[in-house]
C-alpha cells in the first residue's frame, strides 16, 4: 500500500507568520497548543508552578491574567522563569500591557477598542514594538462593543468579524502588523462560523478556541468539534482549549485534537477498544494508569491496547508496540506489528511502560544519529 493517503492530508490555510517570543506562529509552523493559568498572578511562585506543569504537558505558548499593578509586577519573575513565552492578558487598562511589555511578555492579548483612545493604542503599540511583542486580538460574543450588538440585534458571525476587523485597523493605522486575532464564542455553531469568514478576509495566523467550553467531558466534546471542524478545514493555526478543568488539562486535550488530524504527532497515540465482557484483562484501568504513567514521553510513537483477539492483532500490526488480552491471564505482546512473546496479567503494567520508555528512547537515538529533531 502507497504511504501517501490523501484522504488523510489537512490542506492548511496560507497565511502570514509573527512570533511569539522564539514560537512562530502561522506559515508553515507546526500549530501550537496553548492554555492560561488560574493561580493569582501576583502569587508569583504559584504561578510558575502551573507553568512548570503546563510545559511538562506540552504547552506550547501559556497566558496569564494582569488585572492589577501587584499582577504585572510578578510579570518579571514569571517570564523570566518560563521556559515557555508568556502572553499578558490585559483588559480595558492600557497601562497594564506596558507594564507587561516591559516585564518581558512574549504578547500581548487585548481588545484595541477596549484600550481607550487612538493615543492609548499608540502608546501600546510603542511599547509592544519596543520589546518585540506581538499582539493577540481577542473578540469575545460575550463581550462585543455596544454599536455591534445594536447594528445585528444579537452575536453573530458578521458582527464578530466586522469587530476583529475593527481592531485589526486600529493596529494597522499604528503600522503594527505583528498580530494574530481569534473570535470566540461558546456556542460552536457561531465560532466556526466567524471563524470561517474571517479566514477569508485576512491573512494574519488565527487563534483557534471555543470559550467557556464547559467542564472536562462536555468542554472536551465541543472543542473537539468546532476546533477539529476548523483545523479538518485547514483554518487555524495557535490553539487554546477553555475547560473548567486544570490548565494541563487543556493541554493535553488540545494535543490529541492535533494527533487525532496527523498535525502534531507528541507523545504516545494509545489505540484501545472499550471493553465487553471477551476482554482477558480490565481494559479501562489499563489504559487509565498508562495513560498516567506514559505521560513523560514527548517522543511520538503508537501502542494498542485491546482485551481480546477480535481486533487486537489487526491493530497491533499498524502500532509499535501492541497487547491483546488473551486466556489463562497470558495476554499477547507485539513489537513492530509482530507477534512476539506473552506476558502474565500481574506483570503486564510494568513490562509494556518498560516496552514504552524503551522503544521511545531508540527512536530519539536514531533521531540523534541522523541529526532530526524528535517530531513535536
């Protein structure tokens, strides 16, 4: 069989790429996962900690709120301790994001209009010029400007385009072009909507996120909808995924949206069915504790996990590293497709986390010899 399958290719939208601290976003730059901490920024250890976790996750880019002064004043230590760049989220008070600029903020995520005065948009794009910041604009339907929600009578996806548009403007007017915009909504059906149209009409990288998603499964579902619709379309090119879960949460959902369409390919891809009564093994608890204890490996590779022999040895041979329940608590383990020896139920755990870490390590060997990143 040909290894080119165009049906699974995502044709991406062409546009133009900024940067995000040493993160390119846009063009042809792998799409990145992002998320926002919850701790009190002002409590500047707190939120390093979340960060810490967040980037063992994967994240790629992290926000973090400035509300107050005591906020952007922990800005410093924070970026400085970030391994990651960090973006200022900044409401209404412009002097918030100079302080955020000068902190070190990678960027900047504001609502031009809602900064004030022509004057003050200046002064924001001064300050984000001067300390290579790139600018984030976040159209909300929860929050559109008074004239639009009298003009369309409701959120819909003209009056989100017709405001990103407006915000574009106002830092195009200012010769700042190092912008990225997204327009949100919690309903799916409207934040595909606008975000189709607006990939239409501009060519700046688009932020990718269905807001105030919900808890961890609803939250999870609607993303993967309206951001795995988009990304099936080839629009977008930054992702956040809004759960009311922990900000690595985020993460890691945003990452298997990504592995579920081929655009990124980081960590460990478990196949696994979801159980009956032929399973020779708890199927469930399995790969829960995998999931947990895998979880370290940035190295892509894949690994099946199936209870019984209906479909466990079709899948073991498309994986790396297969198992599949078998009788007598003697369960079958594949390695490259191919059968290769059993393993006892009380070992099993162990012995395919061993198998896991093993194979990672000699595809980062191989990568190293041949002198090739790992795949992110």
């Amino acid at each position: 069989m040909s290894s080119i399958r165009p049906w699974r290719t995502v044709m991406r939208r062409q546009c133009r790429q900024i940067m995000v601290g040493s993160v390119p976003v846009g063009g042809d730059a792998p799409i990145t996962v992002q998320t926002m901490t919850n701790t009190p920024t002002a409590d500047a250890r707190a939120t390093i900690d979340q960060i810490r976790r967040c980037e063992d996750a994967g994240a790629d880019i992290i926000r973090v709120s400035c509300p107050d002064e005591a906020s952007t004043a922990a800005m410093r230590e924070i970026t400085r301790a970030a391994r990651i760049p960090v973006v200022a989220d900044i409401h209404f008070h412009y002097k918030r994001a100079l302080e955020a600029a000068d902190a070190g903020a990678a960027c900047l995520r504001i609502n031009p209009g809602n900064i004030g005065s022509s004057d003050r948009v200046a002064e924001v794009v001064r300050a984000a010029k001067a300390n290579g910041c790139a600018i984030r604009i976040g159209v909300n339907a929860g929050s559109l400007e008074k004239d639009l929600l009298e003009k369309y009578g409701e959120p819909c996806p003209e009056a989100l385009v017709e405001s990103a548009l407006d915000h574009i403007k106002l830092l195009q007017d200012h010769d700042f072009h190092q912008y990225k915009v997204a327009v949100k909504a919690s309903d799916v059906f409207l934040a595909v909507a606008a975000y189709q149209a607006l990939s239409e009409a501009v060519d700046c990288p688009l932020h990718l996120g269905i807001t105030e998603a919900g808890g961890l499964i609803g939250g999870t579902v609607k993303s993967a909808i309206g951001i795995g619709s988009l990304l099936w379309a080839g629009i977008g090119d930054t992702i956040r995924v809004s759960l009311s879960a922990e900000p690595e949460e985020e993460v890691r959902v945003g990452f298997e949206i990504l592995k579920a369409l081929g655009l990124r390919t980081r960590g460990v891809r478990i196949v696994s069915c979801p159980s009956c009564a032929r399973q020779g093994f708890d199927v469930i608890r399995t790969v829960e504790a995998l999931e947990k204890r895998l979880s370290h490996i940035k190295t892509p590779l894949s690994l099946s996990v199936l209870g019984c022999v209906v479909n466990g040895p079709g899948e073991a041979r498309e994986t790396d590293i297969g198992l599949t329940g078998g009788g007598n608590g003697k369960h079958m383990v594949y390695l490259s497709g191919v059968t290769d020896h059993t393993i006892e139920s009380e070992a099993m755990l162990d012995h395919i986390v061993r198998l896991v870490e093993a194979k990672a390590a000699e595809l980062e060997a191989g990568a190293a010899a041949d002198g090739d990143p790992v795949p992110a």
